[in-house]
C-alpha cells in the first residue's frame, strides 16, 4: 500500500513519512476545531448539527493541512494537491 502511495505521488520514503503525518494530524486539528466552533452556532437539533458540522470541517481541512504542511515542509506537495482536487470536483479551472 504504501509503496503505490510513492509511486503515485512520486515521492521517498521520508516524504512519505512526512505527508501521511501531516494528513493525520490535519484531520485531527480539524476535527478538533471543528468541535470547538459548532457551539457557537448554537444548533441543537441533531439533523441540522450533523450536516452543518460537516460542511464546516469540509471547509476547515484543506487550510488545516495547509498550515500543518508548513513545519513538515510538505506545502509544496499539499497546494499542487488540494489545487488537483479543487480541479477535480471543477472549483478550480484546468491551466490550458
């Protein structure tokens, strides 16, 4: 598994390293924030928090993993990354 990860985004095994680091320590942060921000939006209900709650870390991870690159000296990797996926999902235009 790992091994096609390196092979995919052509990276060493310290880089690699260092990226799935970032990836799980993002998504920590962001949940982590996540949970701190939704009570200031004062939902109650269950079937207004959940969807809310997910919006609002779907828009917190790519800055968290942005921030997070920084000191693993990932940010390169991370901003061709999230501009792929904003590509992908047609936020971001292709470069002719």
């Amino acid at each position: 598994m790992f091994e096609k990860l390196r092979n995919k985004w052509k990276v060493g095994p310290l880089q690699l390293a260092l990226i799935l680091c970032t990836f799980a320590i993002g998504g920590s942060l962001t949940g982590f924030l996540g949970k701190r921000i939704m009570p200031l939006f004062g939902i109650e209900a269950p079937w207004l928090y959940i969807p809310v709650y997910i919006v609002l870390i779907t828009l917190i991870w790519p800055l968290m993993v942005l921030v997070v690159s920084i000191p693993f000296g990932q940010f390169r990797f991370f901003a061709g990354y999230l501009k792929k996926m904003g590509q992908r999902i047609g936020l971001v235009k292709k470069a002719p």
